[in-house]
C-alpha cells in the first residue's frame, strides 16, 4: 500500500551493513546509493535511510516488511542476530493479528523495531 518509507539514521554505514544482511533473506536489495542516502527495494527503492539532518534525537519507528516465507522469516531472523541485532520477539505465528500471522521482531542499529513478516491466509 505505501509507496516508500524514509527514516534517518544516526550512523548510516551501521544501519545499511545491518539493512543489507536482513534484507537479503525477505528477498530486497540496496538499489541505489546516494552516498548520504540509500535506497532498498524489489525492483524500485521503497524504503530508505539516510543520514541524520538535524539534532532531533530518534524515536522509534516500527517497520514491518513482507517475507515471501516462514522460512525467509526466520532467515531474516537469523541475520539480524548476525549483524548484532536485539531479539524484541522471535519468529512465531501470533494469532492475535490473525491466524497465519508469522513475524519475528528486532532492533536496528537505531533503535528501531524492526519486523519480517509473512501472511498465510485460508481459502
């Protein structure tokens, strides 16, 4: 539904080297480089970071992002762990959103949450 996403960052070769390892399982890339800006996506950059351009400290934002798989969640999962993330919630089904609801949630190198989920619906 949305077109892209734009968050600053406060060291921006921590939060691409941690968006580059957790993308590459939910099937998203760097597509383009700025130098001070860099875009990710499947074909067209839809989510973006780039450097911080005023002193206003961060506040967490919550980002979910489509897996094409419960496995790719938790291939994300794992490469988050990898680059150093905090875990906030493991990969598992959480029924309260609904009943094919698979997520697992982490921190970025910002402070944000951080989220690869994937849809299975009946019928």
């Amino acid at each position: 539904m949305l077109d892209h996403v734009s968050i600053q960052v406060d060291d921006l070769a921590a939060a691409a080297a941690f968006y580059d390892a957790v993308f590459e399982p939910i099937g998203y890339r760097r597509i383009m480089d700025f130098g001070d800006t860099i875009g990710y996506g499947d074909g067209f950059p839809s989510f973006w970071i780039g450097a911080r351009t005023d002193p206003i400290p961060n506040r967490q934002s919550h980002l979910a992002f489509q897996a094409p798989s419960r496995a790719a969640v938790d291939a994300f999962l794992a490469a988050a762990v990898g680059a150093g993330a905090e875990v906030l919630h493991e990969a598992r089904v959480w029924p309260e959103y609904h009943a094919g609801y698979y997520g697992a949630f982490v921190r970025d190198p910002d402070g944000n949450n951080v989220e690869a989920v994937h849809h299975t619906f009946d019928g």
